[in-house]
C-alpha cells in the first residue's frame, strides 16, 4: 500500500478502520470508517425520529470501534442500546439474527454491513414481520443501490450516510457527465470521480509547489486539501492531522422507487472519534 518513496496513497472507500487506526502516515482516506458514520448517523436519526431502543448489526471483527462508537452516539441522543450483533461478513442466513432482533423489540435497527448481505438482511426483517417503529439507520452501504434492490420494499425510509452527494444531485452533473453512456450512475460513481477530481488536485498543488512533484510535496498537499471547488463533497479537510479526509457526510434517505435524495439541507459533521476511544 506504501511504495518505498512513501508517496501518498488516497482511497475513495474504507469501511475498516484500520486504514488509519493505526495505519501508516502516508495512508489517507475520503470515505469514513464505519465507527465514525454510526457515530454522525444515529444522532441525526434520533433528533429527527425521536429517542428510541437500538438494535446494532455489525460486521463481526471488522473493527474494535464500531460498538463503542454506536454505544456513545446512542447514550449522547438519550436512546438505549437493546441489542449489539456481530454477524460474519459472509453472512447468507439471516434468519437467527432476525429472531435475535425480534427479541431485542427495537425501535431502530442500525446496520453496518456490506452488500449484498445488507438488503438480504433486510428483506428477511420483513419476511418475518419485523418492521422497527422508528426505522432503518444504516452505514454508507445503505446508498448502494444493490441495498435497496435486494431488500426491496422495506429499505423505504431507511437513513444512511455517504461521502458525496447522489448522481441524481444536480451537484453530481460533472460527474455524471464524465460516464460512459452504458455505464450505470450510482452513489459510488461519484464517489469515484470525486476521489479523482480531489486526487488530481492535489497532484497540481503538487506539481505547482517550489519542490516540484515529490512525495514530501503531495504529502504537504494532502495536508492542506480543502476540497475547495469539489461540489460533490460535504465537507473534506486535514484538521488535526487526521488521515480521514471527509469531516462531514451527507443524510440520505430511500425513497419509494429505490432510489436516493438527501435527507438533510446541509452535511452533518462528523463528531470527534476521541469521544468513543478509537483503538
């Protein structure tokens, strides 16, 4: 992931944690670690939504921070945490979790798992009848249209978080215009191409540098990278030396059809990972 030059590397999507928890110096990423959205999402949630009972359904060994994360945001928007599942990330059975959750009665079920098995999850909740009172709260995956596709119906209504805005955003029509025609837009089309906008940007500032294209000055680039320019980005900046980039993240909401539109009329911040005890 470092080349001997240590040269900078960027990534667009990191749902581990440990891509920076402890990772290296030169590793950055723009996408927020699964701890840091439950702990934006679920406080946004419960403002809008109420307080309730939460049920937590997490990648099993992923990382040690997402539990702590869910826990404090949960406590901090006077909810109660009823139930905490660390499932496999290979997961095809959900029917054991979803008795679990019946039996947890939450009035919010959160998700922090990957696709496909994120919209299985929950087709099966509505299989067996399980509809949370005051909803779905999941992690970025919940933008993914293969969610939505797979839990069908019961995704409706569902709150998740993202790094850029929908392609279906007017702030998305440069992005979009860069696609191929047969290529199919989504969320992380322009997250990909907001990953390269960004990339190449600080690759000038680089280059436009008084030491030239190096490895020290991309690393000073990408320290200073305000995200200036990029519409697509809610809020992007190296404040406190955190090699996460993205400070803020968009609420989306699933709309009937499957599809996505922001939920908020500005990017919520995303709160200092000190407060959960980051390892």
């Amino acid at each position: 992931m470092i080349d001997a030059a240590g040269i900078p590397n960027l990534f667009p999507n990191s749902a581990s944690d440990a891509i920076v928890h402890p990772g290296a110096p030169t590793l950055f990423t723009l996408l927020p670690p699964f701890d840091q959205q439950l702990a934006t999402v679920l406080p946004y949630a419960m403002d809008k939504n109420g307080p309730g009972k939460v049920a937590l359904v997490y990648i099993d060994g992923l990382s040690p921070n997402i539990v702590p994360a869910a826990e404090w945001a949960v406590k901090k928007s006077g909810g109660t945490m009823v139930a905490e599942l660390g499932v496999p990330g290979a997961t095809t059975d959900w029917g054991p979790t979803v008795i679990k959750l019946k039996e947890a009665n939450p009035d919010y079920v959160a998700i922090a798992h990957a696709t496909p098995a994120t919209g299985y999850l929950v087709a099966e909740m509505d299989r067996q009848g399980l509809k949370p009172p005051k909803g779905i709260i999941a992690a970025y995956q919940g933008a993914d249209t293969i969610y939505s596709k797979n839990a069908g119906a019961a995704a409706t209504g569902t709150i998740t978080t993202f790094a850029t805005v929908m392609n279906t955003d007017p702030k998305a029509k440069e992005c979009n215009e860069t696609l191929p025609a047969d290529v199919e837009q989504g969320g992380f089309t322009v997250l990909g191409c907001a990953f390269m906008k960004a990339a190449l940007e600080i690759l000038k500032k680089a280059e436009a540098s008084d030491k030239g294209l190096s490895s020290e000055s991309i690393l000073e680039a990408v320290k200073g990278f305000d995200g200036a320019g990029l519409p697509e980005l809610p809020g992007v900046g190296n404040e406190g030396g955190s090699r996460q980039l993205a400070n803020a993240m968009w609420m989306l909401k699933v709309l009937p059809d499957g599809t996505l539109a922001l939920d908020s009329d500005k990017p919520v911040e995303i709160p200092d990972d000190s407060n959960w005890g980051v390892k």
